[in-house]
C-alpha cells in the first residue's frame, strides 16, 4: 500500500515548492444523508466541487475512476487491512456531484459481515451518514481566493480515485441515537472487529 500523506502535510510541501518524498494519497470527507436504493444498498454523495471545510476544492471533472473500478471495495474508516464492509455497484459524476451506490456485505458472510451488517444498519437509520474519498492528487495549484487564504486552499483539478470509506462523522452533530441505545451496536461493531483482525493475523502465521 502507497504511503498516506497528511494534508497539512502535502500543503507545506506544496507551498513551500518542496518535492514530495513520496507521491500522495490524501482523504476528503463529505458528510451527506445517505438515499436508499434496492436490497443492501444505500446511495451516496462521495465529493462536489464546493469549497471544503480545509479550504480546498476537488473539480468533478479532474476524477479518474477506472482504477477505483478494477477493485471497488468500500471500506470503514480507512481500515485497508481488515475485510471490506460492502462494494460500489456504481460511481460516477452526475447532477453536480461524484455519487456512489454501495452494496453491504451479506450479513451471513463470516466476520465481514458483522461489521457490514452495522454499517448498513447505522447508516440505513442514519445514525452513520458521511463517507470520506481516499486520492492521488495528478494536478493542483494553491488557490488565488483571499477568503481561502488563512487554509492554503488548494484546487485540485485531476485526482485518481483509490478508495472511498464509511466514517464515523455524522451531517448533524446532534443527530445521535439515545443514550443508553447506543452501546449494543458499538460493542458489536468493536467485537467483530477484533474478531477480523484476530482472524487476519491467524491467516498470516498460518
């Protein structure tokens, strides 16, 4: 797996005019309610060509999917050494926005499907709500905008999909399940979790 640069990180490098020691993988979050669709799958927003919460923009046009295409496995919270929780079935640029249809893992898949099963439910209840797009900047430029200038925007215009994950940063931050609902589905999701990686690392001393 490519080394993942921070995008604070990457902003010095490109402000200063400092060579990268390492070609980048950055993460942008959008939080977005998530639309049902058909079966175990939900619709997402993955990214727009709004000004962030960093200050920087990622143009629709600038997004190459094909490699994202080969391999569209859907992670949680980035964690690329642990079983996928679902695959996108679709992505693309349509209507202003990169939008994605995610098909969870069967709940009865061993392991993957535990964790899948919550995901789908905590989103599907809304209680799960923002993906975030994991990316190889191709072309960039700092931004002229004043009003960005505090953030060292950056406008991203072309940027190689490599992987879009399932985040624990809700659209509302007063949208949560109440207290005392809550830990049963936590306490499954963090189990399950160790149970994957207890198995993961039992395959590779296998």
């Amino acid at each position: 797996m490519q080394p993942r640069s921070d995008l604070l990180t990457f902003k010095r490098a490109v402000r200063h005019g400092g060579a990268m020691p390492f070609r980048p993988v950055l993460r942008k979050l959008a939080t977005v309610q998530p639309a049902p669709g058909e079966g175990r799958t939900l619709r997402f927003v993955a990214s727009t060509g709004a000004v962030d919460r960093d200050g920087d923009t990622v143009a629709l046009a600038g997004w190459r999917l094909d490699a994202f295409r080969r391999n569209p496995v859907i992670l949680f919270s980035h964690l690329a050494d642990t079983f996928p929780v679902g695959k996108a079935t679709h992505v693309g640029v349509l209507d202003g926005a990169l939008r994605v249809t995610i098909e969870f893992v069967p709940r009865d898949v061993p392991i993957a499907g535990e964790m899948a099963e919550a995901a789908f439910r905590l989103s599907k209840a809304g209680f799960l709500s923002a993906v975030s797009v994991g990316f190889k900047p191709l072309a960039y430029k700092l931004s002229n905008d004043k009003e960005r200038a505090d953030k060292f925007g950056i406008d991203f215009t072309a940027q190689e999909l490599y992987e879009i994950s399932l985040v624990t940063v809700p659209a509302n931050a007063e949208a949560l399940i109440e207290p005392g609902q809550r830990a049963s589905v936590a306490v499954s999701a963090q189990a399950a979790l160790r149970r994957e990686r207890a198995a993961l690392r039992a395959l590779a001393w296998s």
